[in-house]
C-alpha cells in the first residue's frame, strides 16, 4: 500500500507535468487535500509530507478535528469545500482561509454579517452547477453575472472567484471546466476589483489534470491522496 507521502509525491509530479503541458507555472495551481472522512492522524501524516492545505465538508467534524490535539499548534490551512447554509456560517467563520462553497446571496449576506460583527475580513468563492446536474448545488451559469454585483456589495467579504463539481464523465467535465473559466473572466468585467478574482477550485483525483489545463488554481483530491474511505 501506498504512503501518504508517496502519494503526495506522485500527485505533485503530475501536477507539475499537466502545468508544463499547459505552458503554466506549477507554483500558479494549489493542492486542496479532501481530508473529510479521514482521521486526525492522516491529515497529520499529510502535512508531515509538506501539504499545508486541506478540505473539510462537514461542519461538525471539521470543527472536531480542528480542535483535535494531535493537530494542535499546525499551521494548516483549512478550506471549507462543502455546501455552506446560513445556519453554519456561524460555527465556522474565522476558521478556515477560505470557503467554496456559497451560492446563495443570503448565506453570503449573513456571512458579512458576522465578519462585520467580529472586525474580521473572510474569503470565498462562488459555486456554479456547470453540469446542470439537479442533484447538485450551486448557481446556474445563466445566473450568475446578473447576481454578482450583490454579491460584490457586501462588507468585509471579498469574492475571490469561482467553484464547480464537474461531471464524471472525462468528456462533459472538460467542457464544464472551460465553461467556468469562461464564466470568470466574464465576472471581472463587472467586478470593482477584477485583480481579487484570481481564483478557480475545480478537478479532484479522476480530473484534476483537465481541469489545470482549463485553468484551474485550486484542486481538490481527496482519494488519491488517502486511499479509499
């Protein structure tokens, strides 16, 4: 069986070498290792091997790992990749470097609202459902740059660009990842700040080298890393 480390390893070479084939610099695109379901010592062992960045999608457990003692003290960087309501903005603001996972004004509204509380600034992305898929979440892309600009309104949260799950077909997930690059560069031309919208989380473990190849900047690979759950 694979190490963590090795397949940490693995996983780098091959970014790296979808970079080149892309003609990208490898230090534009970062690593989200998918640590939900997995126990503290994985995301120790991970971060033992160099991985600084990983992702939760359940509060509850995010929140029990974050104060768990064998990470204490770890300079991780935690991401919040799942689905985020309102209800949960509260136990999770001001812990983690960045959410993905908003696509609703009200949730972004009520995430401004305790940044505002407690004098804190917070960065997310937006989610789109590329896929159209109804079992997924996130806005439509029709929608999308006619909600934007509330969204750009709120206070102490800073838009820093786009998420999608794509299909799990190779074939239709490629075109969903050129679609929401598309759709970013189109958002910046009614962003008061484009420069701040630099950021596209797409690919996990069966994609994540089309998605570079797109443009991704955040990728997020769960099982490639740790193993099945």
């Amino acid at each position: 069986m694979e190490s963590i480390a090795g397949n940490l390893a693995a996983i780098r070479q091959r970014i790296d070498a979808a970079c080149i084939k892309a003609g990208r610099n490898p230090e534009s695109v970062r690593l989200i290792a998918v640590s939900k379901t997995k126990p503290t010592f994985m995301i120790k062992e991970a971060f033992e091997a160099g991985q600084i960045d990983f992702g939760e999608s359940y509060v509850q457990e995010f929140l029990e790992k974050q104060s768990d003692l064998l990470l204490e003290n770890l300079p991780v960087r935690w991401h919040f990749i799942g689905h985020l309501q309102s209800n949960k903005v509260r136990a999770i603001i001001g812990r983690v470097a960045l959410i993905h996972g908003i696509d609703r004004y009200s949730t972004a509204e009520e995430l401004s609202k305790r940044a505002v509380q407690q004098n804190i600034s917070i960065e997310y992305l937006l989610e789109v459902n590329t896929s159209g898929e109804s079992t997924k979440y996130g806005l439509r892309p029709e929608d999308l740059t006619q909600h934007a600009p509330s969204f750009f309104s709120l206070p102490n949260i800073t838009l820093r660009g786009l998420m999608t799950i794509a299909s799990a077909d190779p074939a239709l997930a490629r075109h969903e990842f050129s679609l929401l690059k598309r759709l970013l560069v189109t958002l910046k031309e009614s962003a008061p700040d484009p420069s701040r919208l630099t950021e596209l989380s797409m690919g996990m473990s069966q994609d994540f080298e089309a998605a570079i190849a797109e443009g991704a900047t955040l990728i997020r690979v769960g099982t490639a890393v740790f193993g099945w759950r």
